[in-house]
C-alpha cells in the first residue's frame, strides 16, 4: 500500500503523529497523563450516577477522545 501523498513514504499507523516532534514528547504524555487522571473517575461517577454500570462511563470516554480526535 502506497501513500498517495509520499509515495516513498510508508503510510502512518497514527497520522496525528506525523508531526510530532522529540522534544514534545515528555509534555504530550504528562497531558495525557493528567487527562486519563481527571476524566476516567468523572466518567466513571457520572454514569454511576445516570444508574448505568461503570463500563458505559468507559465507553462514553473512549467514545468522546475518539470524536476529538475526528474533529482536527
């Protein structure tokens, strides 16, 4: 499979990583970090509070980070 852009290149697993630089990784993955920290417990009581079990606040996560990442 070639890149219609680069055809040399080989495609990107990630094409949100293509420019991505060394130097910004240490702050990339403490955000991360600190994301993960905040929101998985938030999601996890608000659907225990919607009286759905905790996998829905889960999947309403992964479900959300992945429209954002749609959204660029």
């Amino acid at each position: 499979m070639t890149d219609t852009v680069y055809p040399s290149r080989r495609p990107w697993l990630f094409a949100s990583l293509r420019g991505l630089r060394a130097d910004w990784l240490p702050r990339d993955l403490l955000a991360g970090l600190l994301l993960t920290a905040i929101a998985v417990p938030e999601q996890l009581a608000t659907a225990r509070l919607a009286g759905l079990p905790p996998e829905a606040g889960l999947i309403a996560f992964v479900a959300g980070l992945r429209g954002l990442r749609d959204v660029r």
